[in-house]
C-alpha cells in the first residue's frame, strides 16, 4: 500500500528507508517483495504483479487492491540503504522468535503464516540495520545514517497509536524537521491535522489515512489489501 506513493514521490532518485517501531525488519525490504496490484481497473488490462528480483519471481507476493485514480507502478524502488528501530526487535533468524511470531497470526491465516516464514527465509540473506530504542530518541541517529545521495524515507505503519499524545506531537515535530519524504500510515484519529484535511463527506470506516509530508494521499486496509487514493482537488 505503500509504492504507489513511494513509487511517485521518488522517481528519479535513489531511496533510504528509515522506519520506526521495525519489529522485525521484513518491511524494510520492500525490494525483494514481489507486489501484485493486479486487481487496479486500469488502462493496461494486462497488468502483471511486480517484482524488481533480477533472478526471477520473489517467493513473497503482497497482494493489494489499487483503487482510484493513481498511477499504478511499473516496478520497485532500488533502495540503497535500511535501518529501522524498535523497542524490542526480534531476530527472525531466530527459530523461537519466529514461532512466537507465526503463533500471533490468526490460526485460519494460513497463507499470511506461509508469506511471513517466506519474507523471513529472505532477510536472514541480507538483514537490514535494526537497532533497540525508542523512536523518538532514535529517528534523527538514524536518519543521519543514511548516505547523503539518497532520498531519505522515512515510514511507519500503525505506531503512533501506541505513543502518548505528547509523544506523537514530538515524533511529528522531529520528522517533519528532517530533510525527508514522511510517510505515514495510521489510524483516522490517531493524527487529527490529517483527519482534518480529508475531504468532506469521504467514508472512512476504519480505514487508515496514507500520508506524505503531512499531506493525506490515499485510505488504506488496516493490513494493506487495498489502496484507495483520495481525490486531489
């Protein structure tokens, strides 16, 4: 749910993935995943799924209903550098942290059990910069890690809601101050100057608000099955 909006605001440019509250690293490798947006009514019915793999297919498809008037992606960022911090990050090398994992996703869900075991066969290969903190005192440290020739992106996806008011108020204050394309992905009530510029008599039933640089962009799926892109005047 988040390339479309990547995709856009960074073409041309070599992107770094900062992300807050990263518990185990999987979505700071959003170029070894493989995207299906298939299901877009959009001009080219012969949409295929993306994948940026040189050598074939990625063994991890995310699906993701496109809906809107947007630009749907024709391939993946080649991200140059990831990092991300967490209170506690699990190791998903580790084979007990990984089962403690698997054991929180619903027992029906088998097929978001088999794309978790998947994505973690993956970034045991290559794994990203996870370091043990707190977001707000950690977000500049490793935001003055990425290379200086790279767009810096920094994203987050239901975090916020778990910081007190004050604590939000400081991590938007400190992100916004960052020379960095912010995307945010959280709960409707969760950042009201969001909220606030949906525009009028928009249906959210508990969707969460896509933002870029504090601007909303889109209403997405609590778990990223579709992408609703807001209208842009």
């Amino acid at each position: 749910m988040l390339l479309p909006t990547t995709t856009v605001a960074l073409r041309r440019s070599k992107p770094a993935a900062a992300q807050p509250s990263s518990k185990t690293g999987l979505w700071e490798l959003p170029g070894t995943w493989r995207f299906d947006p298939s299901s877009h009514t959009c001009p080219d019915p012969s949409s295929k799924p993306i994948s940026s793999l040189k050598d074939g297919p990625s063994s991890v498809v995310v699906d993701c209903d496109l809906r809107g008037a947007l630009d749907v992606p024709i391939g993946l960022p080649d991200v140059v550098w990831r990092g991300g911090v967490d209170l506690n990050p699990i190791d998903v090398t580790d084979i007990d942290s990984l089962n403690w994992l698997e054991a929180l996703v619903w027992p029906e869900h088998d097929e978001r059990r088999a794309r978790l075991r998947a994505a973690a066969r993956i970034v045991a290969q290559d794994p990203p910069l996870l370091v043990a903190g707190d977001l707000n005192a950690e977000v500049a440290n490793r935001a003055a890690q990425a290379p200086g020739d790279a767009t810096l992106v920094v994203f987050h996806s239901a975090v916020l809601a778990y910081l007190e008011v004050e604590d939000r108020d400081r991590f938007v204050d400190q992100v916004s101050a960052l020379d960095a394309v912010w995307l945010s992905n959280e709960g409707v009530a969760v950042l009201p100057e969001l909220a606030a510029q949906l525009p009028t008599g928009i249906a959210v039933n508990g969707d969460f608000v896509l933002a870029k640089n504090g601007v909303p962009v889109a209403l997405t799926a609590r778990h990223g099955q579709y992408y609703r892109a807001l209208p842009t005047t």
